[in-house]
C-alpha cells in the first residue's frame, strides 16, 4: 500500500488478536522463505513486463506472445540477478502465468532425473538447466490419458542401426495435451510402448527431439501443433498444449530413459531391482507439488472474498447508520470462514506432504522401495481432495462476491478457469481416489496377517479399537480436544474401508467387485485423506509456534476445518455409528461459536498470506480495501467505452432504430 494512503480496512486489522507478522512466517514456512517470497513478489510487481491487468482482453496470439516474453525476461532476470532455485520459482509463482517453462521445469527436467540413468542425466540435464533445449512431459493422447497402460505410441528397436523407432500406428494414438509441446518444446519424454524383438514390455520414456534447434522446424516425421483454446478467456490458454504425430521416427538407442529397464545393444532387456512404477515417479513428484498450490489458489480466493465481505454492506442500517458488513451474516461466516480453515489446512498438509516426498525420494536413491506405495497413495489423494475442494472454493468464493466476484477484475473467474484442470491434470480426481481404495482395502486385507500398518494408515493397526469405539463427546466443547476429534475421524475411515472390504469379498471377482463399488470406494478413499488432513494440522500445533496469539488462532482454525468436514459428512459418520446424532449437533454449535472467534480476525488472517496487490490481481481483494472508486474508474478503461457511440451504431443499431420509427409511423 502506498505510504499515507488511507487504509479503509484499518478498523479490521486493528480488532486482530494475534501477531500477523508472526503468521506471516508460519505461512511462508520459516523466516527465510518469507523474505524471499516477499523480494520476489516484489520484483515482479515493479517490473512492467510482468503487468497483468489486460490478460483477459488479448488475443490468443497475443496472449501466448506476451507469455513468451515474460517468460523470456523472467529468465533473464534470473540469470542476471543470479537468483537461486528457491528465488526463480518464487518469481514463476508471482509471474503467474502458466508457461511451458512449468512443464520444462516441473515435469521434463524430474523425468530425467528420475528415470534416467546417470550417464543419461549427465548428458541431458546441463543442456536443460541452461534452458539450450526446453522440453515437455508427451504422456496423455487423444484415446488414452487416465489408462497409461493403455496408451498406443509405439518405441521398437531396431537392433540393425541400434535405434528406436518411434511410430504413432493410429490417429487415436496422437499425443495431445501437453503443455509446452504446441509452439515451444524442442524436446519431449515422450511415452510409448516398448517392443523389442516382437515382445512388448510395457509403457517408457523416451528422450525425443521434436523442433531443429537452429529455426525451430518440426524434425522429419513430426508433426506438431496446439490443441486449441480452451476454457476462460486467458486462463490456461497462456499454454500451448499440443497435438504430436510420429511418423517413424528414429531416436538413438541411448535416449530410452533407463533406470528402471534397459535395453542393451544386443537387444537384451534387463529389468533393474527399480519398481516398475518408478516410470509413474515424475507424476508422484508433481502431485506433491499441486498439494501446496492448491493452499495458494485456496488462500488468494479467500483473500479476495474476506477482504471484500469486509467491505462490502448490505441491509440492516439503524438510524440512518451504517449498513451491515456482509462479513457479518452468519450464513457468510458459515460459507467463508471453513475455506480460510482449509487453506491453512491445506498448506500445512502440504509441507508435510514435501518432506514425506523428501524422504521416500531419499529412501529410493538408497535403494528402498518399500515406502513408495504410501507415497503413491498419499500424494494421489491428496492432490485428489485439495484441487477437487480447492476449485470449488473459488467458486463459491465468487458468490461470496455477489455479482462483483462475477466481473473479470474481481479476479476470481481468472483464477477459476485456471486453476480447475487441476482436478484433471497430473490424474483425474476419481481415477486417483481409486488408487487410495486400492492401497486401503490392501491394507485392510492384511491386518489379520500379523503385517502391521504404518505411517498414514498406522491407525488401522488398532482396527479391533475403532471398529466398535463410542464417542464420548458429551458437551460442544468436548469438540475442541484433537484427540476426541481424531478418533471420530480415524473410526469412520476405518469403517468405511473395512465396510469397502467385506462387500468386495462377496464378489467372486475382485475386479468385477471393485468396479461394482467404486462410488463407495471412492468416499472410503476420501475419508481418509480428510484424516490426514486433519491429523496433520493437528500435528503441526504439536510444534513450537511462535508470535502473539498465533497458535491460538490456528487451533480455531484447526477445529473448523475438522469440525466443517464432520458437519459436511455428516452421514459417514452416523452411517458407520462412529458419533451420534447428537454429538453431530454438539459439533454444529461449537462451529458456530467459533466462528465468532475467527470473524475479529479474519482480515488479519488472510494479510497473513503476504499476497501483493499484484498477484491477487483483483479490485475486490485490494489491501486497502477501496473498492468502489477502482471499479468505477476499471469501468472506464474498458475499451467499450473507448468511444461515446459504440463501434457498430451506423450499420446495426441506427437501422433498427429508424425501422422502428418507421413501423411507429405506419
Ligand atoms: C529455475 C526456474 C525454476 C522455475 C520453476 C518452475 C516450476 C514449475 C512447477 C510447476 C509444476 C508442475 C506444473 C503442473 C502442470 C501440470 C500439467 C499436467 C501434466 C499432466 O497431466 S501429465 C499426465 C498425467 N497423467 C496421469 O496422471 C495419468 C493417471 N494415470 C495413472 O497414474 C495410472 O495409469 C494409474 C495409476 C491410474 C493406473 O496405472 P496402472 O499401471 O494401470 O496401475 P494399476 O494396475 O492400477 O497399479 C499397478 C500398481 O502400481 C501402483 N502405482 C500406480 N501408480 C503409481 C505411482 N505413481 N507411484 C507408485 N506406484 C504406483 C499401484 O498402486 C499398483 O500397485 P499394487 O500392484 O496394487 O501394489
Ligand atoms: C490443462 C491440462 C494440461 C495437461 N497437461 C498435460 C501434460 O503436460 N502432459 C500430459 O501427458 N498430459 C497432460 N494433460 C492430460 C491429463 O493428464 C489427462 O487429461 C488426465 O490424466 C485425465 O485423463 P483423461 O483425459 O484420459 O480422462 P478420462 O480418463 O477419459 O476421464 C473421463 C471421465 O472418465 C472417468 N474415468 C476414467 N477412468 C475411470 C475408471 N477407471 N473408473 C472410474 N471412472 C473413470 C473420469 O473420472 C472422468 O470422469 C493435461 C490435461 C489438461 C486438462
């Protein structure tokens, strides 16, 4: 905010009950990582070529041409200033635009590094780093993208000229939807069936150059192009998501990624002691990695929607006084307050979910497999819940809004249309919540085998406790207590796997059975995750927090996010028997009064996030609250009324009109 500049939120920052500076360095994750976050929003905020107030009126041509330059100058900045990894992805995070460069550093740059062999790595990754090839992740195609299996791009050696000929045989097996592949990518891991001497063996990556390096012309046998646009107006249409053909192409032998198989010269295949799913490992890491966006979208919605409720006054005026702050309606309180809660939530599970990452990746260099299952499970689901709730927060978030969240300047359709493929890229929500349902019903199917479960399932080791266990929840307070909450929710996970279980023995088949109760499946999956979210934030609370205040507001919002889940599934938990009614309602009134906790500091809450008027880009969101002479004077700058009588008047409005005369005359 502008020095001196009048704050017309001040009143809401001043009834604030905690340390904001304080939660601004729990949020970031530590003081360091706020400081750089904040240098980095910073820089681009005061840098031009980074505006972003005219995305929606461009263009598609325009739009995507203007992507290539920031991302050209981000690049430059980064080279010039020297900015480390953690500074360059703070400056994505702010330039905030997707670009192919988050498919070349999200995506291509770790399929290398994960599946790659060292002297693989060696070769390819200095060129990457130095962006002297910019590459994309080609995996889904027109026919297949959920079924990787299922995918029909074909990789055959040729043990004559040592290669690897890679063919798309159909029009079904056409890449299609890779970011980064239309326009820019020089290079593609590209995914294909691997046939050698006749034999498949399975779905791998394959290093292929797709443009020359010296004009940037498709190779011979390429055929490349973008997709089309797709939803909103700027949104995710910045990318150039693209359609790849193969006609025969011949790759060096070298170029098949080879750490979990190889192919030797002779054409011998040799299966490493590496999982075979290590070639789903780039979709592990990336599913992480939209665990923690998901908190940033949340958060920047939220933002936007508390700051403006504030604001915002309707109904209720006494005296001739002022009306009442929308923020006030309980019902309001009640749609707002468990998004601010799930935000925190999310960001918290997040940080978790980065360093069980850290350590399965850790654990996989050394040679242990054992954890990637639980890492699998964990960051399927997870990214499965927080995006699926995430995308329907902002929505609801633009209702909070009224009909200003509809305008583009709120900046919540923006952040909606590019924030929802989330639920579908990197894996279709329901088709990764079914990879939970396999994990759990595994884990319940050997609990009688004296195998005992860890990490996030080691709850359903105390399968004979929860299977039978009573709420004793007795008073709305008794709801505050983490651990009363935990086993409410630990009880109706278990539960509903265990119940998942026995309906699936029933099936001579399992896979018939497990087609048959998919939906049901499906929740069980989610229900468990809701756990880890909720023990996780608990956990977090277990951790020296300090600043004024700044733990007590997080154990407020700890209890609303678990209790909003409890009030929302409901059902779950009195189907399964795991609370009764009553405790239900019980856990309904200490909602309420805590929402009357958050409401002091809920503009507090959400300045904690540190977001710049830049990066929110939206007139509703604005630190300092003046909303109403912004958006009158945006009114003005649209290019509508660049002109008094609109472009048109002469041929289609002036005929009508005289005709009507006419016909009033007649
Ligand atoms: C210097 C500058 C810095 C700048 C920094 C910028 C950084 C920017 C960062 C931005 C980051 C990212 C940008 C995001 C953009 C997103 C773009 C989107 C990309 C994509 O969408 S890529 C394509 C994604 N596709 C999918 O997700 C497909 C989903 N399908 C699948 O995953 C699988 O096919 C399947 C799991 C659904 C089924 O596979 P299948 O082989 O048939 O499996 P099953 O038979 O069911 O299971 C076999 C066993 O394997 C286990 N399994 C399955 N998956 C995994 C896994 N991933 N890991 C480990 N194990 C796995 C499964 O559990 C079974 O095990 P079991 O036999 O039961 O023990
Ligand atoms: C913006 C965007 C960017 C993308 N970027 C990339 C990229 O860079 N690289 C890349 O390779 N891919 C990319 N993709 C593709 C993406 O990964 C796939 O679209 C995604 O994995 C979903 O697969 P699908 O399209 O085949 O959906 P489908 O599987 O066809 O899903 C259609 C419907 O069928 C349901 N369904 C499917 N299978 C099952 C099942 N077994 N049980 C129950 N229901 C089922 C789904 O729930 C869904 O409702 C991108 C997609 C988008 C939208």
């Amino acid at each position: 905010m502008e020095v001196g500049a009048p704050d017309y939120l001040a009143g809401e920052r001043q009834t604030a009950e905690f340390d904001v500076e304080s939660m601004k360095v729990t949020w970031a994750g530590s003081r360091h990582a706020l400081e750089v976050s904040d240098r980095m929003a910073r820089l681009v905020a005061s840098d031009p070529v980074f505006r972003k107030d005219n995305r929606v009126m461009l263009s598609r041509k325009e739009l995507f041409k203007n992507t290539l330059r920031k991302a050209a100058h981000a690049w430059k900045r980064i080279v010039e200033l020297r900015l480390t990894e953690e500074e360059a992805s703070r400056v994505r995070f702010f330039v905030d635009e997707p670009a192919f460069t988050d498919l070349h550093w999200g995506m291509f740059v770790p399929a290398i590094k994960g599946q790659g062999t060292e002297e693989q790595q060696q070769k390819w990754l200095p060129l990457a780093y130095k962006m002297q090839i910019i590459g994309c992740y080609a995996q889904t195609e027109l026919g297949h993208g959920s079924n990787v299996q299922g995918l029909e791009t074909t990789a055959t050696f040729d043990p004559k000229t040592d290669e690897f000929i890679i063919h798309s045989p159909t029009l079904t097996s056409s890449k299609w939807w890779p970011g980064g592949l239309g326009k820019v990518s020089t290079h593609a891991v590209a995914y294909a069936r691997l046939i050698v001497d006749g034999q498949e063996h399975g779905v791998h990556g394959f290093i292929v150059q797709l443009r020359s390096l010296d004009d940037h012309m498709p190779l011979p046998g390429i055929t490349v192009g973008d997709i089309g646009m797709k939803f909103g107006s700027g949104a995710y249409n910045s990318m150039d998501n693209g359609v790849l053909r193969f006609d025969n192409v011949r790759i060096p032998r070298d170029q098949m990624l080879m750490r979990v198989l190889q192919v030797t010269r002779e054409g011998k295949v040799i299966q490493s002691d590496v999982p075979r799913q290590l070639i789903y490992g780039t979709m592990v890491f990336v599913r992480q990695t939209i665990v923690a966006d998901a908190s940033c979208a949340l958060s920047r919605a939220v933002c936007i929607a508390t700051r403006y409720s504030a604001v915002r006054r309707q109904f209720g005026s006494q005296n001739g006084g002022p009306e009442t702050q929308v923020i006030d309606y309980k019902t309001q309180q009640s749609r707002l307050f468990p998004l601010l809660a799930s935000a925190y939530a999310f960001r918290f599970v997040s940080e978790w979910l980065k360093s069980l990452y850290t350590d399965v990746t850790e654990k996989l260099q050394r040679g242990e497999f054992s954890t990637l299952p639980e890492a699998h499970a964990c960051t399927a689901g997870l990214k499965s819940i927080t995006t699926s709730a995430t995308a329907d927060a902002i929505e609801e978030c633009r209702k909070l809004c009224g009909g200003h969240g509809y305008l583009a300047n709120s900046g919540l359709p923006e952040l909606f249309a590019v924030y929802v493929p989330a639920c579908t890229y990197e894996g279709d929500n329901t088709v990764l919540l079914l990879q939970v349902a396999r994990f759990l019903v595994k884990t319940v199917s050997q609990l009688g085998s004296g195998k005992v479960p860890v990490g996030t399932t080691a709850y359903m080791g105390r399968a004979r406790h929860l299977i039978q266990c009573k709420s004793n929840v007795q008073s709305a307070e008794d709801w505050l207590n983490p651990q009363v909450v935990v086993e409410a929710f630990e009880a109706r996970s278990l539960r509903m796997s265990v119940a998942c279980a026995e309906n699936l023995a029933k099936f001579p088949n399992p896979e018939e059975g497990f087609a048959q109760l998919a939906a049901d499946l499906v929740e069980a999956a989610a229900a468990h995750c809701q756990l880890i979210v909720v023990t996780k934030f608990f956990e977090k609370l277990q951790q020296d927090i300090p600043g004024k205040g700044v733990k007590k507001q997080l154990q407020i919002l700890s209890s609303v996010y678990a209790l909003y889940i409890l009030h929302k599934h409901l059902g779950d938990f009195l189907s399964t028997g795991s609370i009764t009614p009553k405790q239900g309602a019980l856990a309904n009134d200490q909602l309420r009064s805590l929402y009357s906790k958050i409401r002091p500091n809920a503009v507090a809450l959400v300045d904690a996030f540190n977001y710049t008027d830049h990066y929110l880009s939206s007139v509703l969101g604005r630190y300092d609250g003046n909303v109403y002479p912004t958006l009158y004077e945006e009114a003005w700058k649209d290019p509508l009324n660049d002109s008094v009588v609109p472009d048109g008047y002469q041929e289609y409005i002036r005929p009508l009109l005289k005709q009507q005369i006419r016909n009033a005359r007649l």
